[in-house]
C-alpha cells in the first residue's frame, strides 16, 4: 500500500486510464499521476448543481438570475469545449435546470450523446434525461443516439436497457422507430418483466408513428396477457388496443381474448386484498379501466363478444364501491363501454341510472365526466337522456366553463321538435351571458336548431333576430346571407313583419350607439329595409300584431324621414365596418324608389352625393355610380332597384341530392348523346371525391337546349352549382345584389359594371408560379400556368397534342367542395398538332387548404372517342398564402 | 396517451416538464406559459378538467405545486387524476413527505420516477413498490461507481 492513491476507490481517472494493473508504470508515470492529480486539485471544481440552484433561486431581480445564468452558461459551453469528462455530467445537470427556466440549451445536445456513450450509469442516466428533454425529432442531431440506444438495448445491465428504452419511447421518431423496431420486438420477448413491459410500450409509440411497423409485432404481443405481472399486463393491453384501433383486421385478430380479458379483469375484482395494486379498497384501477376500454372496441358491433363481457360489465357495475374518485373512475369507464357495445338493455338501464346519479353528485369533477358520458351516450338512447334535461340546463349556469362548454353541447343535442320553444329560451339567456369563445359556436348552433325544428315561420324569424341581438359580432358570417334568404322567400306580410321587427332593432342600436358591436344586425336589417321599406313605413301595415313574447306592443311607425335620418347616422359613423355601410347605402339607395315623398328623396340623394368623396374608394365608387341613377341614368333606377325575387332557401340536405338526377333528366333528351353519360360521371366524381358531401347540393341546369359547343357551359353551371353551398363564405353584398337583380339594358353595362362589381380590397399583387403538368398520355399534354393573386388562383389550361389532330376537344375540372371553381370559355374544340387550346379555370380558396383538382378530358381522334381522367395534386403546397 | 406533463408552482414557476410529442421548443414554451396562467386563473372549485385547444387537461394542486396533465379526447379523465396522485405518492416516498424545494433541488430524480411510472405517454407500472424498488436500485448502481474521498462532491453534487 505504497501508493494508496492508486486505490480503485480513490481512482479519480476514467479506468481506461487507471494504471494500477498496468505493469510497465515507472517512476515517469507516477509523476504524470501525481502532476494531472494536483492539476485536478489546483483547478478550481465546477459549481454543484445545488448550488447553482441556490443562486439563481437568491436572485431577486429577472436580471440579477440572468447574469448568474449566462456566468454559468458561458463557463459550462467552456468545459464542453475543453472536453472535460469528468464534469460533464454534472454540467449537463446544471444546464437542464437552465432549460427549465427556459434559457436556451441547445448547446448540450451533444455533450448528452457523448455522456450516453460513457460507460458509467450516472453519466448515461443523466445523458438520457439531457437527451429526452434537449433532443427531439425535429433535430436531425436525434438521429445520432440512435446508435448508442442499439448498443443499450443490448446491454446486460437491465437498467441501461431500460434507460434506452425509455428515451425510445420519448422520441420515437420514425426514422428511429423504423431502425430499432426489431430490437424492441426482440425485447418484448425478455424473460425480464422489467424489460418486457418497457418494450411494450415502445412498441406502442412505434406503431402510433409508423403503423406499417404492427405486422412484426403481433405474434409477440398476445403472449403479454398470459404474465402476472401487472405491469406487463397493462402494457399489453395499451399495445393490443393500439393495434385495434389501427386496423379492422387486427380487431378481428383479437377477438379471441376477449375471454382472457374477462378472466383478468374478474380475477381483479374478485380477488382478495393485494397491499401492492390496491387503491383505496380497489384492485389495480388502472389495469381495470384499460381492460374495460379494450373490452369496448372489441365489443363494438359485435355481438357475440358483447355477449361474452355482459356479465362481467354488470358485475363491475354493480360491484365497485363509489365513495371515492377510483370507483368512479370505473364505473365511468364502464358506462361508457355498455353503452358502446351490443349490451343487453337492462345493463343499459344500470349504465343511465349511474349516470343520472353522477349528474347529481356534488363533486364538479363527477358531473364534468356525467355531462361528457351523456354526450357520448345521446345518440344510443335520447330519450334516456332527456329525462335529465332540467338538470343539464341547470349546469348552463354553471361558474365551471368546462361544465358550461360541456352542459352546452349536450343541451344542442337534447333539441328536438317537442322541445325547442324551451330550449331556445335557455340557449338565448345563455347566450347572453357567454363568453365571447362560446358566442359563435352557440349562436351558430342555434341558426342551426331553430332552422331545423322551427314550430313555425314567425318563430324562426323571431329567434334568429333574437340570436344576432345576442351574439353580437360574433355571429358567423354565412348567418346574414342565409337569414336573408329565409326573409327573401317568406310571405309578403312576414317581410312586413321582419323589416317591422328589424327596424325596432335598428333605430334602438343607433339611438343608444351600439351599432359597433352588432354589424350582422345591421346588414340584415339594412337588406330588409331596403327591400321592404315600403311595407315598414305603409299603414296597411298596421293590421300585422308586434306584440313580443311579454305581451307588450311598443311598436312606433316610423315616417319616412325619420328613417333616412337613422340611417345618415348610421352611415356616418366612424366605427362601421365597411360591408355593414355597403348594404346601408345600398339599402338607402333602394329606399329612393320605395319611399314616395319629396324630402326623404332629397335626403337620400345628399347622402348619395356625400359618398361620392368618400376616403374609402369602395364606397366611393358606390356613392358616385348610385348619384349617376339620379342623373344620366334616372330613367334605369325604378328597374334596377327593384324588389328582388324570392331567392330559393337551399337546403333539404339530402334529398337534393337524389333530385339531382331527376332535374337532369329532361336535359338528357336535348342535348347530345355523348355529353350526357359525362355529365353524370363528372357529377359523381366530384360528390365521390368528397365523402363528406351531406348532399345541400343546388344545381339548376341551363333551360336552354344545349348545343355540341355549350355542353361545357351546362358543366360549369353544375359546377358552380355545386359549389353554391349555404355555408360557404359570405359574399359581399354587392354579389348578393348581382346574383338576382335583372340585368339592364346594353348601354348601362358599363354602369352594372362597376356598380355590382365585386368587392375586391386592394389590387392583389400578382404572382406567377410554374408550370403544372396534368396529363400526358397518347402525345396529348394538358398543363396548367398556374397564377397567383391574393384570393384566388387562376389557372391556364394549356392541352397540345404531338402527332394527331383531335377534335371534340373538351376539358372538364372539379375541385372539392371548399373551393369554388369558375371555368372561362375554351379557345376551341379542335386541337392540331401545330396549335394548343387555352382554357382559364379561376380558383377561390378561402379555407386555404392544398388545392386538388380532378380533370376529364375528352376528344375525337380518327374518329375514335377518347377519354382521360386524372387527379393533379401536385400543385405548390403555398399556393394559396 | 399523454401528451404532456408539466409540474408548476402557485407562482407560475415551471418545475417539471416531460414532452411526449414533439414540438419546437418556441411552441412548447407558448403551451406552457399559457395554461399556467388559464390553470391557475381556475377557481379551486372549480372542476380539474379543462378543454383547452385540442387537448384534455387534468390537473390538481398539492400543495404549492399543481401537477398537470395533458390527455387525449377519449382517455378517462378520473384516471389521469389517479395517475396524478400515484406520481405524488411515489415522490413522497422517496424523498419522505415531498415539499416544492425537493422536486426543486432534486429535479432530476422526480424525471427519474416519472420515467420509471410512465413511458412514452403511457402507465407502464401500477405498482409502487415495483417503481420504488427500480428508483434504489438504479440509485444504488450510481453510489458504487461515485469515488469516495476527497473528491466527494464527484457526483451531480
């Protein structure tokens, strides 16, 4: 014991260097020992990590913790460039609670590759924890440790196996998961709980990122259910309902435990007192609310195996004790799976009622779970449901916004015919109270409910105004177009009525100067006024009863002047929004031609004429050309402003759809032979190329009969018929306008024109991007230039041929519902090689999403009909940003 | 599965974070700092859940410390409350009736117990002793290999 620092356990040198075995050390090696020892003492050791904390944590101002962090940061970055190993753990320690503050830490990535790299098992554990909280897989930096983890999962030490495995499942990139799988799937089978349980869940994270991985994992997985383990067990069942879930034939596959999983879950509950799973007087709660979940994707429309877990969902019913969270947490679960699978109804019976019991528990959380089961479970049995329907509103009330959104939710599902004058009442006091995240989504969802249970026309009417009284600017947008619709294609004296009603809201916003925070009220009510002005302001209307829901008539006929005059002062308000002064001026305008006297006539042509300078030129252009109908073009102004025609109510969802093919019938007699069948064809493409299609389809083919060269014109109509949703974006009201007002005669074209063109903001900036290629089959290439501007895109359609002539040369498109498509006339129908048809297809996007676009092309060539289709979805992913 | 886990203090102090999907770190701070201010501007009596974009959030408060849990729509909710207590229960055991400044000064080992209760966003071990007996005996393979002398403050100090 000369040298007793050459002792292993007062070694401070990594062992590669350790010298005490080594038999050719000198008295030259003694003194490196002894120099590089001394160096160590004499180098001043890096600050402990509890006392790095406890300076930063001294620190009293933001920038006092800054500097001691940047100090330590500044001197940590110095020891990894030094490469000093054997600080480098304890730095790395230090620099994940910088991380936590939210400091910037990158610069440890590597250091925590090189600490899992060391043998020692503090450096790994420390390395693997840097590695999980520093590294993800959005840093190419990740894949490096992927090398290190296949060394670890085949270490001896079951510790560093599960070390690695743990920061697998972490990250589980699929680079990662796709190099690894076959380690994990070899780990699974390790006789060592430890690691078996590990790997599962590995397994786990691995299917879930790259689900063509689940093949090799199969055969390995049933085995799990057969451990005692409960940690193995539980990791079992999350990988096996992982892999139901991904594929209907694993499902299948599975079945067959269904008896396994009842013995398990039955040995749980049966089985006496375990101290080591138990939770407060249940038997593992975990393992039983992952089986029960399994159980009920198992048992989905299956009933044989709902059969098979019938008895053991009533026992766990009727067994679990409920006094705290754990048994609810079971029985929740298990509601859920009963009412989920083909169970038999007096099991649904116990499931209602214990879900009647949470609705009533004092504890917010038990009634959050209540309300969300209720949700979950109203589609199976309504009625079972409604009977807690007093309760639900109750909790509409509730301070909770998580029991609010839910109770919500629930009373949108609970509307119904019987109940919706009711309901409706609720729903609006709620609305009232809301916050502003509710407001659009529940206003919305009322349009919704009133326009499908509405007991009558007025009711509906009624509602909806009632609605965007409350919801205020929060209404969506398409609600405005579709009220208006309804109020379009009701009786005269219902318009009467609703110009009457909206009035009232009207002159009250503008007189108490809250116009601000209800423009949707605004526009409709500008719309009707200006449609209806002449019923607002007639005597003739008297007859119709303003009496609202607490007897109290308080309507005032306003004269004509007066309303002119609320209107300037809406107009001239700095705070509306310039589509809610669109519509009032045109609302204005079109009073001209329903009031009669000379005042107001003259009132409504000098706000005309004021606008005529106005700083927006949108309005601008409006105010000029609606002071020209009083000018050049007087003679034009009763037509143009002329009542519009009812517009038709889309809707029906559904049958519509079926009408499709009905409407087109008398189409099919006079047009050609050959466009016919393509029609149809193209009609199912586009409705098959959207499974979500609820059919609210309007199409009206032109009455015209077709000749060979317009057939593409019937398209389009379908086309753009198609796209005619109720729910796409509003349009600004000038197309509202333009859609139904007859146009006039040639000479004022010019005039339409500019007067109804539609609102575009600003010239949008043009951008040109490159060329797409569609089709090239057989010598025929069909391209697009694709063009960019703002909104929307604009596509040129170029098809050239190679050797032959083609003729009948037809190009067809559709896109999916979201987008809107407008088809200019082709170039021509015959297509030579020398020459190219040109076709412009201009896209509007407002959900901004990837555009896809399915083509047809058809032509004639030496006399044989071609057709070709093709799906392009190769166009820039920007396309619309 | 869990998505996330974040352990913060009545302050708003993050103390603990494990990330089970992958975010830009910018994001995973935008997360973090905006449902610590929504989960603490909750009433206490408020119900633990809260539906927040498109996650479930469970959370309670122990003590200065509130644990929470970012779920999946279709996880039982109850469960993760339970799952949140087996975390507490197991770093009371550890460190001997648990306060904020240990998860403070010990950061490291409550990741270490975390990992050895959950992995990959889900439960691996429903038994206590199971997890306390891995934790000792992983801390017991550091103490071996930690030289003694006068280097004692070799380890993470």
């Amino acid at each position: 014991m000369a040298y007793p620092m050459y002792e292993v356990d007062w070694s401070v040198l990594p062992p590669e260097q350790n010298r005490r075995f080594n038999p050719t050390f000198n008295i030259a090696t003694i003194k490196q020992v002894v120099n590089e020892a001394i160096e160590r003492v004499r180098m001043p050791t890096p600050t402990r990590l509890r006392d790095l904390i406890r300076q930063i944590r001294a620190a009293r101002t933001a920038a006092e913790e800054r500097s001691v962090v940047n100090k330590e940061c500044a001197y940590i970055r110095s020891t990894f460039r030094e490469e000093d190993s054997v600080w480098r753990c304890r730095n790395i320690a230090k620099l994940l609670y910088i991380h936590m503050l939210g400091y910037p830490a990158h610069f440890g990535q590597l250091e925590c590759l090189k600490l899992i790299a060391s043998p020692r098992f503090t450096d790994k554990r420390v390395g693997y924890l840097g590695a999980m909280l520093l590294l993800d897989e959005r840093q190419d930096v990740h894949l490096l440790i992927t090398n290190c983890l296949k060394n670890d999962l085949n270490s001896n030490t079951q510790f560093v196996v599960g070390l690695a495995l743990c920061t697998l499942g972490a990250i589980a990139s699929p680079e990662m998961a796709r190099d690894l799988a076959s380690e994990v799937e070899r780990l699974i089978k390790s006789p060592n709980a430890y690691i078996k349980k590990k790997a599962a869940l590995c397994a786990f994270r691995i299917i879930r990122r790259v689900p063509d991985l689940m093949e090799m994992f199969l055969p390995a997985t049933r085995s799990l259910l057969t451990e005692k383990n409960h940690g193995v067990l539980i990791t079992g069942v999350t990988l096996i309902t992982e892999m139901c879930e991904n594929s209907p034939d694993t499902l299948n596959h599975f079945k067959k435990i269904v008896p396994n999983l009842v013995r398990i879950l039955k040995n749980l509950i049966l089985a006496g007192y375990s101290p080591e799973h138990d939770v407060s007087g249940v038997s593992d709660p975990f393992l039983q609310v992952k089986i029960l979940r399994l159980l009920r994707i198992l048992g989905k429309n299956d009933a044989e195996a709902s059969e098979a877990m019938n008895d053991i969902l009533a026992q766990v019913a009727t067994n679990t004790e409920t006094s705290k969270n754990v048994g609810n947490t079971i029985l929740y679960e298990t509601v859920l799976s009963i009412m989920d699978i083909k169970s038999e109804s007096s099991l649904r019976v116990l499931a209602v009622n214990i879900l009647g019991r949470f609705l009533l528990n004092n504890d917010k959380n038990i009634r959050y779970v209540a309300l969300n089961t209720l949700l979950r479970t109203v589609h199976v049995d309504t009625s079972a449901v409604q009977r807690h329907r007093t309760t639900i509103l109750e909790c509409l009330k509730d301070p909770d916004v998580s029991i609010r959104r839910r109770a919500m939710e629930l009373s949108f599902a609970l509307v119904n015919g019987q109940n919706i004058r009711s309901m409706m009442k609720e729903l609006l006091l709620f609305l009232e109270r809301s916050d502003a995240e509710f407001k659009a989504h529940c206003s919305s969802a009322m349009v919704l409910a009133a326009e499908r249970y509405a007991p009558s026309n007025k009711w509906h009417l009624d509602t909806l105004f009632r609605v965007f009284l409350k919801a205020g600017n929060y209404l969506r947008d398409d609600t405005v177009s579709s009220t208006i619709q309804i109020i379009s294609s009701a009786p005269a004296e219902r318009q009467a009525y609703a110009s009457m009603r909206l009035w009232h809201s009207l002159e009250k916003s503008a007189v108490s100067a809250d116009a601000t925070e209800k423009q949707p009220l605004i526009q409709v009510a500008a719309w009707t006024i200006g449609e209806y002005g002449d019923l607002l302001v007639s005597e003739a209307s008297n007859a119709i009863s303003m009496v609202d829901e607490d007897g109290v008539d308080d309507f005032v006929r306003p004269s004509e002047e007066y309303v002119i005059d609320v209107y300037q002062k809406l107009l001239w308000s700095t705070q509306l929004s310039i589509t809610t002064k669109e519509y009032l001026l045109l609302s204005l305008a079109k009073l001209s031609t329903r009031f009669t006297t000379q005042p107001s006539q003259d009132k409504i042509r000098v706000i005309i004429d004021t606008f005529g300078s106005h700083i927006h030129i949108e309005l601008q252009q409006r105010g000029v050309e609606l002071s020209q109908l009083y000018r050049q073009y007087a003679h034009l102004r009763p037509a143009l402003l002329e009542r519009m025609p009812a517009m038709e109510v889309a809707g029906g969802a559904g049958e519509r759809g079926a009408d499709s093919d009905a409407e087109q019938e008398p189409l099919s007699d006079a047009s050609p032979e050959r466009a016919r069948p393509d029609q149809d064809a193209l009609l199912d493409l586009i409705i098959g190329s959207d499974p979500l299609t609820n059919g609210d389809v309007e199409h009206r083919p032109a009455p015209s009969t077709p000749t060979n060269n317009n057939t593409t014109n019937d398209i389009l109509d379908l086309l753009s018929g198609l796209d005619l949703t109720p729910s796409a974006p509003v349009a600004p009201p000038a197309s509202v306008v333009n859609n139904n007002v007859p146009l006039g005669a040639p000479p004022s074209s010019l005039l339409l024109d500019g007067l109804f063109a539609p609102a575009t903001p600003a010239a949008p900036v043009v951008q040109e991007l490159p060329t797409v290629m569609a089709l090239d089959k057989n010598g025929v290439r069909v391209a697009f230039g694709v063009q960019r501007g703002g909104e929307v895109v604009t596509l040129t359609m170029r098809a050239t041929t190679a050797q032959d002539t083609l003729t009948d040369f037809l190009f067809q498109a559709a896109v999916p519902r979201t987008f809107q498509l407008d088809m200019m006339s082709p170039s021509g129908t015959v297509l030579s090689p020398q020459g190219e048809i040109t076709q412009v297809l201009k896209i509007t996007n407002p959900s901004r999403t990837p555009l896809r676009l399915r083509i047809r092309v058809s032509y004639t060539v030496d006399g044989n009909p071609i057709l070709e289709q093709a799906e392009v979805n190769n166009f820039p992913p920007d396309l619309f940003n | 599965m869990m998505q996330f886990m974040l352990l913060f203090s009545r302050q708003g102090k993050l103390r603990l974070q494990k990330w089970y999907v992958a975010h830009p770190d910018k994001l995973k701070k935008k997360i973090t700092r905006e449902l610590i201010t929504t989960v603490l501007a909750r009433k206490p009596k408020m119900c633990s859940f809260l539906e927040w974009k498109d996650v479930k959030v469970v959370y309670k408060r122990y003590a200065s410390l509130y644990f929470c849990c970012a779920m999946e729509q279709e996880d039982n909710e109850l469960l993760t409350l339970e799952l949140i207590h087996r975390y507490v229960e197991l770093l009371d055991k550890y460190f001997g009736s648990v306060c904020e400044l240990d998860i403070i000064f010990n950061f490291e080992k409550a990741y270490f117990i975390l990992d050895e209760l959950v992995l990959g966003g889900e439960l691996q071990e429903t038994s206590k002793k199971n997890v306390l007996k891995a934790i000792a005996a992983q801390d017991l393979l550091q103490e071996e290999e930690t030289p003694q002398g006068f280097f004692e403050d070799h380890g993470l100090g």
